[in-house]
C-alpha cells in the first residue's frame, strides 16, 4: 500500500517588519534561511543559513525587522488560530 501526501516548496519573502499569523503546524514544515533573519515567537532567531524544523503540533507565528527570504518545504497545511 503507497500512502500519498501532499508536499509543497515555495520561496517566502518576508517584507521588513513583516509577520506570519499565529498557526498550527498539522504535519512537518522545515525551511532554509536564505537571506537576512526571521524570528520566532519564542525569540528564537534564525539566521542565513539555518535550516529549521517545525513538527507536528508546534503552534507559532514568525517575524523580521529587516525583511527575509526562505525556501520553504511543508506537508499538507496550517491551522489558523
């Protein structure tokens, strides 16, 4: 049995002073810090090179004082909360 699962890659750019609304993460989400930073809400700050994983569950909303670009790679979708 093949089970089949929907995966998305997109190139996010964050405007500066840009933010994520706050989410829920329904299957894995993972994403390389291509340019400038983005932080978390838990201050957590990811930088150029980074490559962050989100799992199941990790509810969150992101943001960048200067801006940011990042090549995101995401299973399924996000609840908005």
């Amino acid at each position: 049995m093949f089970l089949f699962c929907r995966i998305f890659s997109y190139i996010l750019n964050f405007e500066a002073c840009g933010k994520s609304l706050e989410h829920k993460h329904l299957d894995f989400e993972k994403f390389l810090v291509l340019e400038r930073s983005l932080k978390d809400s838990d201050n957590t700050e990811f930088k150029v090179g980074d490559f962050v994983t989100f799992k199941p569950g990790s509810i969150h909303f992101s943001s960048s004082v200067k801006g940011c670009l990042l090549l995101v790679f995401m299973r399924g979708i996000n609840k908005l909360l």
